[in-house]
C-alpha cells in the first residue's frame, strides 16, 4: 500500500529530526482497520451495554460533519423492547430492535435559524444539508460500534413515511424534527463478516 509506505517515511523522518510527525503510522493503521470491519450486524446477544459506551456511541455521532456546522441531530436512545411496538409500528425491522442492547434513534431538525446578514431579527429556514449531515452521524455511530466490539446495523427511517411517522409521534418529537435514521446496537450474536468493496473500475482519473 503506497499511502502506508509513504506514511510510514515521514513518521521514520519525523523521529529522526525529532519534530512533531504527522499522524502516527498505528493511528492510520486503527482508522482503515476500523473502516475495513464495519459490517451490518443484525442480531444480538441478551447483553446490555453500558452507560459509557452508550455516551461513547453518542459523542462519536456528534463528531460529525454538518453543513455550516449547524448540528441539526438530535438522538432517542431506547432500551425498552416493550415499547417498540407502539414506537417502531409495522417497521419491517422489528425484530432487530428487539434483540438489539439499545436502539438509537437519529433525528434532524430540518430547520435552522440564522441571523440575516446585514443584521436584524433571526429568521427559520430549511436547512439544505440536514440529510447530509445525518448521513455522516450514522456513519460515525456505526463506525464507534464496531471500534467497541459491538455490532449494529442502519436502518432507514427518512424518506419513508410509513417509518418515520410513528416514532415522530410516539417519541414526542417538534414537529420541524424527522427520524431520519433507526440503529439498534448489541453485542453481535453471529459472525458476520465485513464485505470486500474496493473496486478500481468505479475510480476515474481526471476526467469519467
Ligand atoms: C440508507 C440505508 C438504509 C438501510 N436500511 C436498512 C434496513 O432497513 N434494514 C437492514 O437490515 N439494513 C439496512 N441497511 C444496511 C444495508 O443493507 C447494508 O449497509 C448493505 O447491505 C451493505 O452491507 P454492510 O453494511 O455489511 O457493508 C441500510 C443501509 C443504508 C445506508
């Protein structure tokens, strides 16, 4: 692997003038290794997680990427499987939250509010990137899950209706506010395997 070598060169050259190097060679090595085993996990041991990977799950979505750094998520997070019937109603996806230690529930405002440039009173808008901005906070909790061992799956909440309205409702939600992602994390009850999907006919060089 080129980058890896040429990573590798500079931490050796960094060692040897003694300055501060780039990024360790073991840091990039977590990060692709982390990247390379995420897979969708979709069933899940009787074992709860705890308070501090649950915070751990939280703190790594919100690490996100937002257009103008907005935020706009927000998350449920549940542990009741009694509940889900009513939360989650005719989501195909049921039986995974059941099984699941906790569900997360990612929720964007599809709303911001800004200060006219010029000045003046703030004004509510759509916020063009909240989907965006979701997306990479799904990412990120499901990257953190698979860093603790634990395994846990993306299941689309936005754009479907049928999916998204029963949780808007029974989680009590405002109303500019959508779930946009449902993710039920545990311990991974099988083995699953994370999917090879390098392809170097999808990359194009300066121009398609
Ligand atoms: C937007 C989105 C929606 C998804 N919805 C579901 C879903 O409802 N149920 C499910 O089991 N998996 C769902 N997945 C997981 C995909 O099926 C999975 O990511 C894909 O098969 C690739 O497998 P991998 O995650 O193991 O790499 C979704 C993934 C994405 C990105």
């Amino acid at each position: 692997m080129i980058y890896k070598s040429f990573v590798r060169l500079l931490a050796a050259a960094a060692l040897v003038c003694g300055c501060a190097g780039p990024v360790p060679v073991s840091n990039v090595d977590a990060v692709m290794d982390n990247i390379l085993s995420r897979k969708s996990v979709r069933s899940y041991t009787d074992q709860k997680l705890t308070e501090e990977q649950i915070n751990t799950l939280l703190r790594a979505a919100m690490a996100a990427p937002s257009g103008s750094n907005v935020q706009p998520w927000s998350f449920v997070v549940l542990t009741d499987p009694s509940e889900y019937e009513t939360i989650f109603a005719g989501n195909f996806n049921m039986d995974k939250f059941k099984q699941s230690a906790a569900v997360f529930v990612l929720c964007a405002d599809t709303t911001v509010t800004r200060t006219p440039r010029g000045g003046g009173e703030p004004v509510v808008q759509p916020n063009g990137t909240w989907r965006d901005d979701l997306g990479a906070a799904t990412e990120n909790l499901l990257l953190a899950a698979e860093s603790l061992g634990l395994g846990a799956v993306w299941t689309a909440s936005y754009p479907y209706k049928d999916r998204y309205m029963p949780p808007k409702k029974a989680l009590g939600l405002p109303d500019t506010v959508i779930p946009y992602s449902i993710v039920p994390v545990g311990y991974p009850a099988g083995d699953e395997q994370p999917k090879d999907k390098w392809d170097p006919a999808r990359i194009h060089y300066g121009r398609w």
